[in-house]
C-alpha cells in the first residue's frame, strides 16, 4: 500500500498501460513519418500541378499521368522517352531508357501493406494495455484504484476503437 489506501501494483499496471499506448502512437507516427519521407524521395525536385494532372521535372519537362493500374492501385506518370533520353541530368533521374516514371498509390497511407502493419501493431498494444487495466480492475475494485483503472480503460477503449474504425475503412477514390 503506497498512500491513502493507494495500492502499488494497479499504479505501476496503469503506467505500463499508458506506456503500451505511446509506444502505440509512437509506431503510428513512425510508420506515417516513413511513409510521407519515401514520397518525398521519390519525387524530390519535382512539382505536382494538379490542376493540370501531370508533374513537372527539375529541367521544366511534363510527366502526363499515362495510366491508372486499378490492380496495384497506383497512378503512373510519364515523361516522354526522347525528353528523359537527350536529358543533360537523366543520370541523377532515372536510368529508364523509357522515361521518368512516377507512381502514385491511389489509397492513403492506412490503406498501404505498410499502414496496415503499423496499425495492427498499435491495435495490437492497445488491446494488450486494455486487458492489463482490466485484469488490475477485476482484482482491485475498490477506492481510488476503481476510479483510475476504470478512467485508463475507458481511454484505452475509445482510442482503441478509433483505431480499429480507421483500420476497416474501405479506400476512398
């Protein structure tokens, strides 16, 4: 008993608990960051003109979107072969004989194997944190201790079900 009737195990249980869900947040986080950087990557020094539907290479040239894969659920554009080909840096673009490429996936990141991954795994932990207060709620029901286990389970579960909302929602076109 640690103070005014406060029980050590369900504060260090909570803790722990509250320490599952932001290592949770921490991999959601992490898995979006990664994401959007690889973007970045792939398509640095180039500009999207959405208005237009096409983007534009560092040396001024246009990749048109050439065609939509419905399988793989991404959007190709294309520069054409003799602009990349007579390029002065086609080396630092593309080593293709047939062009820059750029694909853009069709679904949002939560959609991505990757998404889909990092979602599970934080699912995952809060289901893990949930049970901890769970199990410290059934075995110490009483006082203070019911007011905090009860609170922390609570959170768990509505941020829980956000994440579970967010991992069934079907793509948006």
């Amino acid at each position: 008993m640690l103070y005014s009737g406060l029980h050590l195990e369900p504060l260090l249980a909570t803790a722990y608990a509250l320490l599952l869900v932001a290592i949770a947040a921490g991999l959601e986080w992490m898995g979006r960051h990664s994401h959007q950087r690889a973007h970045r990557y792939h398509t640095a020094g180039f500009r999207f003109h959405k208005h237009a539907d096409h983007w534009e290479c560092p040396t001024g040239a246009r990749l048109e979107r050439a065609e939509i894969d419905n399988e793989l659920r991404v959007i190709r554009y294309r520069a054409p072969a003799h602009t990349c080909n007579g390029c002065a840096i086609k080396a630092r673009c593309t080593d293709s004989d047939s062009g820059r490429e750029i694909a853009i996936s069709l679904d949002p990141w939560l959609k991505s194997a990757l998404g889909h991954f990092h979602r599970g795994m934080s699912l995952a932990l809060l289901v893990l944190a949930g049970l901890i207060v769970l199990i410290e709620l059934i075995r110490h029901d009483h006082g203070t201790e019911r007011w905090m286990l009860s609170t922390a389970l609570l959170a768990i579960a509505l941020l829980s079900l956000h994440v579970a909302r967010d991992l069934r929602r079907p793509a948006e076109l």
